[in-house]
C-alpha cells in the first residue's frame, strides 16, 4: 500500500545504518575505501558502495528506493534541480541530429532549455499545438524522432492529454516517452499507461517546506544507468544529502498531504467558478472542463492542488488582485503546504514569445493558484475580498 510505501517500509533498512528510525545525514563527499581492489570494482560500477558525491551518495540512494517503489520502476535518480534532470535525460536520449516532440504548453523553462540549448546541441525539436489532438503527436513523429515528452497534468493550464494513445505511438516506434507528472505524483501514475520514464521537479509536493531544488527521474535501468555514469557525473547534477534528506522525510506525509490538498483545490475550483468576476477557470477535476473525461480515467481519486483562472480584464486587474490577497502569497513554486499565487505570463513563463503565450492561451489576466493545507473556507474569504478589488 502506498501510505506503508511512504513510510520507507521496503525503501529503509535501519540495520544498514547503524540501526538509525531516521535516516543519518551523510555529508562525506569522498568516503574511506577500504582496499584499492574494492575501490576499483565500485568505480567500475561493478560493486555497490559510496564513491564519490559527485556520482551520488547515501541519502540520495534511500530517496531513489523509495520513489522507485511508489512508481513502480525499476530504478530512479535525484538531481540537483528539476532542470538538471531535463538537460541530463534529453541530451542523453536525443542523440545529435535526432529529433523530439512534445507540446508547447508547459513549464517555460522547459520551453526554453529545448528552444535554446538543446538546439544548440545539435538536436531538433517539434511543438505540438494541439495537444489534446493525438492525430497532431502521430504525423509529427517520424523515423528522426529519438523520444516523446508529454507534460501532464500541464503548466500553466492543467491540461491533460490522451496518454494511452500517445503511449501507444512511441511504441509503434520503439522510442520513449517521458512523462512530467510534477503536478499530480500519487494521482498520476504514468508507467502504468504506457511511458518509459517518469520526470517530477521535486521541488513541490515532496518538499513540502519549500526548502529545496531537487528533481527525480524513474524508469528502467538500461536508461538511468549510462546516464548515472556520465551526464549526471560529469554535469555535477546530484542533489545535495540535506536536500535529499529533507525530501525522504516530507515524503512521509506526502499522501495525507496531497489528498488534503487536492480536495481542496476542487472546491475552490468550483467556488471560482460560480462568481461573477471570473472569466474561466482551469482544473481538470469540474465536470465542465474538458479535460474531465481524461481526469476520470487517469487520476479518478484526485487531479492535485493547483489549478488556475482568468478574470476579465487585463494585467492591471490582475495586479490589484493579487497585491490584494492577504493569505495566498505571490511566490513561483507549487505544491507547498501554503497556498500560492502566480503570474505566469509575468514569471514562469516570461520568456516565452507574445506568440507563444497566445498559442497556449496565457492571457494578461491569467492567474495560477497552487492550495495549501490552509481551511478552504478561509481561502475563499482572502479570494473574495481580492475579487472586489479588481
């Protein structure tokens, strides 16, 4: 069961460090070798053991235990940020020349690392517009295409897109598909419809201080290892033993958390819906949008803790209501146990072309919220108020 899975049932032996409840912090970067015979068989890769921090280190080792565990994959690796998981993955999978697609509708720095640095690399790379059109992901791939990366829930908008079927063309094609559920872990479980990886900024829901950058990659070994070995080495991308630390021990509440959370964000998804002074709102779990077909069948028990909405007007009533809420802070971060509010077209997604924001339909008045553990009842009295500003 997951809430045992949580607890490290499974993920944490005690008897291997020195009979410790809690996990010690290691902050060695370059370990005692007993021997250099051994020394050699661990640089190798050909014996288990601690090295060299650089290559990983015993705090990241249990939080890859048990994130494998609650995926369901056979391995998983923690990165120093959500961002050096990307360029180490993609850069490893799509070799120079070789092609990959994905949507335009998501995480602007996703955006941006692929138009800029991955294109500078020597790679190529396809935007779908229509996300939600699976006959757009099946013309688009071809023979060049070495991998499919499918944000899901999306960022900013939370859209969600057929897996199953975009699943279904890789396979035709033998390539992977990597999917970013950051939005909804525990909700969404993408390797049981069909991806090969599984990517999360592990900065949100399981950090749930709001302390640390990480970011956590689950798939198969023949992928994450050549990458484990190299990129993540060479980059210095592993994620640091207090960060890995304090995500392993977040993560015990991460369930009691999310639910929480994600019953929240339904009721005032609802709530936002039915006032006046909103224009639309943005969240896969209210039977009016249209992606609540897919939310039904992909993530029946919950869609996660942020949706998003647009008020009429523009930038200036935007403003005003956000400089007018008092409990919800204007931080550009999600999944914290205190409710958020964000600016996208001002922030997260900033750099993005006029033209791009008006493709994915981020408009001057577009505000994401990310709910907290906060009564849902109190937040929709700070909203209430912010709402008569504008």
């Amino acid at each position: 069961a997951i809430a045992t899975l949580l607890q490290g049932h499974g993920s944490y032996e005690p008897g291997e460090h020195g009979g410790h409840l809690n996990p010690p912090l290691y902050l060695d970067i370059a370990p005692v070798q007993p021997d250099i015979e051994t020394a050699a068989k661990r640089f190798a890769e050909a014996e288990k053991g601690f090295t060299y921090g650089r290559k990983g280190h015993p705090n990241a080792q249990i939080l890859e235990r048990r994130l494998a565990l609650l995926e369901g994959a056979e391995d998983a690796f923690v990165f120093a940020s959500g961002m050096a998981a990307t360029n180490c993955l993609l850069l490893e999978l799509v070799k120079k020349g070789q092609k990959l697609v994905t949507q335009l509708s998501m995480y602007g720095g996703t955006v941006g690392f692929l138009k800029k640095d991955f294109t500078d690399a020597g790679r190529e790379v396809n935007f779908i517009c229509d996300p939600f059109d699976t006959r757009e992901w099946q013309a688009v791939v071809d023979g060049n295409t070495a991998a499919i990366w499918v944000e899901m829930p999306s960022n900013p908008k939370i859209g969600l897109v057929d897996m199953e079927s975009i699943a279904e063309i890789a396979r035709s094609r033998d390539i992977p598909l990597i999917v970013d559920s950051t939005f909804a872990p525990l909700f969404f479980k993408p390797l049981d419809w069909g991806a090969t990886i599984v990517f999360r900024s592990g900065s949100k829901y399981e950090n749930p201080g709001g302390t640390s950058l990480l970011g956590f990659a689950m798939g198969p070994k023949k992928i994450i290892s050549p990458i484990r070995n190299g990129r993540y080495e060479r980059y210095g991308a592993p994620a640091s033993p207090m960060d890995s630390w304090l995500a392993e021990v977040g993560m015990r509440t991460l369930e009691l958390r999310m639910r929480r959370q994600s019953d929240s964000a339904r009721l005032i998804a609802a709530w936002l819906e039915a006032h006046p002074r909103v224009k639309r709102v943005y969240y896969p779990g209210l039977q009016s949008s249209p992606d609540y077909h897919l939310a039904r069948k992909y993530m029946p028990e919950g869609c996660g803790a942020v949706l998003a909405f647009e008020l009429y007007g523009g930038r200036k009533e935007a403003g005003r209501f956000m400089k007018s809420l008092k409990i919800f802070k204007h931080a550009v971060n999600l999944g914290d146990t205190r409710s958020l509010d964000t600016y996208p077209a001002g922030t997260t997604h900033l750099k993005l072309s006029k033209e791009d924001l008006e493709e994915i339909g981020i408009t001057d008045s577009f505000i994401r919220l990310s709910i907290g553990l906060e009564a849902p009842q109190d937040l929709s009295r700070d909203l209430e108020q912010a709402l008569r500003k504008t």
